[in-house]
C-alpha cells in the first residue's frame, strides 16, 4: 500500500482529534472510494450522452427556472 499525505484546515484536524477512536485513514479510503465510483458511473453516462455541453447547460437553466418560478408561488 501507499501513502498519500492529506492537508487539511487546523480547525478540522482540532474536531478530528476529538474523535481518536477513529480510524481516519479508512474513512478517507472509503469516501477517494465513493467519489470514484461516482465519477466512473459519470463517465459512463457521459460516454453513451448525444448531448452537447451547451444543451446541458441550456437544459440546466432551464430546470433551475422552473425550480425558482415554483418556489416563488409557494412563497407568494
């Protein structure tokens, strides 16, 4: 196995060392782990899409209208 050295923010090394039972290392492992997973299942949609970046950007702002206009009648 390798080694890989994380940076992270003194304020979250400080809430970590709070909890030494627990085992870091493994849940860093399991969340690099997840995130692949994720992207790889990404890819794969991605590689089967016909759509280009700019109709998913159309189709983004499109959605994101939709979920506005309705979450101002809720409101209004």
């Amino acid at each position: 196995m390798v080694s890989v050295t994380l940076a992270v923010p003194k304020e979250l090394k400080q809430k970590m060392d709070k909890f030494p039972e627990m085992n870091w290392s493994e849940i860093a492992r399991q969340a690099f782990n997840e995130r692949i997973a994720d992207l790889q299942f990404i890819n794969k949609i991605k590689s089967k899409s016909t759509l280009t970046e700019a109709d998913a950007l159309r189709m983004g702002k499109a959605v994101s209208k939709a979920v506005s206009d309705r979450y101002r009648k809720l409101a209004g």
